[in-house]
DNA sequence: GTAATGACAGACCAAAATGGTCTGCGATAA
DNA sequence: TTATCGCAGACCATTTTGGTCTGTCATTAC
C-alpha cells in the first residue's frame, strides 16, 4: 500500500543510468537488464511505455537501443511515474478510476485527502532524474522535509 | 500504485465521525458501516486494529461500540495508516519487507527515493483527524502546496 | 439469570493488481 | 541477408485486496 511498483523502479534505474551517460549515449535493454539483474522482458516493456510517452527515443537497429529524448533536469518521478503506471491517485475517488464509490455522497474527508495527494504529487513532480543520481548534498533543502520548512506546522512527535 | 487502500479509507471516515461526536461519544460499526455504505464485517476487522493500536477504546457491550481514546489532534493519518496496514514504505526496500530485492547492490538511486518517502511520511504525520473533517480554509498554507513554500524551487511545468 | 447487543477472532473466498514468461514479428545496420 | 534489438501481445503465477461467513466472548438491560 502506497508503494511505488517494481516496474516504477526499474524505470527510475534505467533512466537514472542513462541521465548519466548523456548527451545522446544510447542504452540497450540487455544490458541494463543485466547490470541491474532485472528480467529483460519487463525492462523490454516498461522501455517501450517510456519510448510512447515521449520521455526518451529509441534506437531499432543492430547496436541500437534507447537514449533520453529530454534533458533529465525536465523527467520528474511523477512524469515517469505516470507513463510507467498511469495517472496517479492515492484516492481512488479523485483520479477517476472509482466511478462507483459507495462512500462518495456521504464523503467528508474528500477535500483534504485530495489536498494531501497534491502536495504528494508535487514532491514527485519537484523530483527529477538528475536529482535522483546526485548526492544528498545537493537535494538538501528541496526534499529533505526536516529542513524544507521554516515552521514546526503542527508536526506531533 | 501509490494509493490508499479501501481499509484506510474506511478508518479514516470512522474517524473522522467520531471525532466530531467527541468528547468520550461511542459509535458502533454497525451504525458507521450503515452511514457511510460499509460492509460491516470490514469495518469491524479495521476498528479492532485501531483498538489494538491504542487510537480507540472499545466498549464491549450492548450499547457499547468505539470510542476515540486519545485527542483527535494526535491521531495522524499516518497513525492510522500504519495500525490499519502496518509500516509503510513507498521502496519496498527500506521498510524491512523486501530482504530480497535483486537490485539492492547495484541501485544507485535509493537514497533520493527514501528522501522522497520521508517527505511523504512527514506529510502524512502532519495531517490528523481534526484537520481532515475542517474546511480547506483552515487547513491553507499548511497542506496547500502551492502555498507552503516560499520559493518555486525546480518545479517544472 | 438470561437474552440481546456488540466486540473479538479467524477461516475462507473472489477479484484485481502485480511480476514475470513465452512467442513471434518488424526495423535496420553491419 | 542476417544478426541484433525494439515492438507487440497473449499468457500465467503470485500477491494483495476486498469481502463473506461462522462462531465465541463480554456486558448489561430486563
């Protein structure tokens, strides 16, 4: 619950290879497949999901595979999150899936639930592949929340 | 992916309930289940787990039912989503559920993934029960994100 | 005391999501 | 023209999730 899927990872870990061989370094599946010990046929597809979503280009030939199509600063988790698994929702309510929630008309934590998915979906869209790869040092500030506000808020300890 | 299951929506709706017929009100499954088109037996399978967990206290006997057992402002979502469906992890590879993962020697991303997480976390332990049944205007400049931070950072648009 | 109420407990099942396999086709450069 | 590598989709096993069913125990109103 409220767990990124393996194919979700996968993705990051490919992109995160390739942000570091750039610009224009082309990747095959095999072989990231195997550096990272992941089977070929799902790193095959999530590849393929990546390629039709525009984030990176693919290269069919002999000595081909894939090479970024944007630059990794302009990939957040959140784009690769949703051409991997499709649109996001920690409420299934609000992104459209559940048209048949029983709960719905007598509903009343919807609203904050929904703000709280916002802020969610804004961590991850402030997150990009070049962070990923980058060392703590550099992401202080931006995602480290301890540090990221300037009051306690109502945070029980 | 990344959403809360069925069980969490369904103690958060609990109580949220109870916390507005507080001080010391007692609901019973029966009646919430009834109100918010619950299956009972669901409901009460997710009661007795935050009755153990410490956020209810249970009244076993007729006209008896659950009753909020500590002060609505202390119960975090994230409280009730650990009672409900025990520790959360967004990467299966740093809530000690996956000793297994094929890519922990290699990955090279984990740190900034466990960031993100942790941001997550904090977020969800900053929202409670109180907050949830208020309106947004009590909640804004506290859950909004777009008005939390001072600065743009990275976000990309 | 006893019967009705409501929590407690756990086996059990169906559906969906997830992770993974297999098979074959299509494009292209060596 | 063939080996390489992407493209496509059917297929399957496992896990998670949501839900049902059956029964026991505690309390209190009568």
């Amino acid at each position: 619950m409220l767990k990124l899927t393996k194919k979700v990872d996968y993705a990051l870990l490919a992109l995160n290879l390739m942000a570091r061989n750039e610009e224009g370094g082309i990747s095959n599946v095999r072989d990231i497949a195997a550096l990272y010990s992941i089977p070929p046929e799902i790193l095959a597809k999530v590849m393929q999901k990546l390629s039709k979503s525009g984030l990176i280009q693919s290269h069919n030939a002999p000595k081909g595979g894939y090479s970024l199509k944007v630059p990794a600063e302009e990939i957040s988790v959140l784009k690769v999150l949703v051409a991997v698994e499709g649109p996001v929702g920690i409420v299934s309510c609000s992104d459209g899936t559940d048209r048949t929630c029983q709960q719905r008309d007598q509903c009343d934590i919807r609203s904050p639930l929904e703000r709280l998915q916002n802020n969610i979906l804004w961590f991850l869209e402030a997150l990009s592949i070049r962070e990923l790869g980058q060392e703590p040092a550099v992401l202080k500030g931006v995602t480290d929340g301890s540090s990221l506000f300037g009051q306690p808020l109502h945070h029980k300890g």
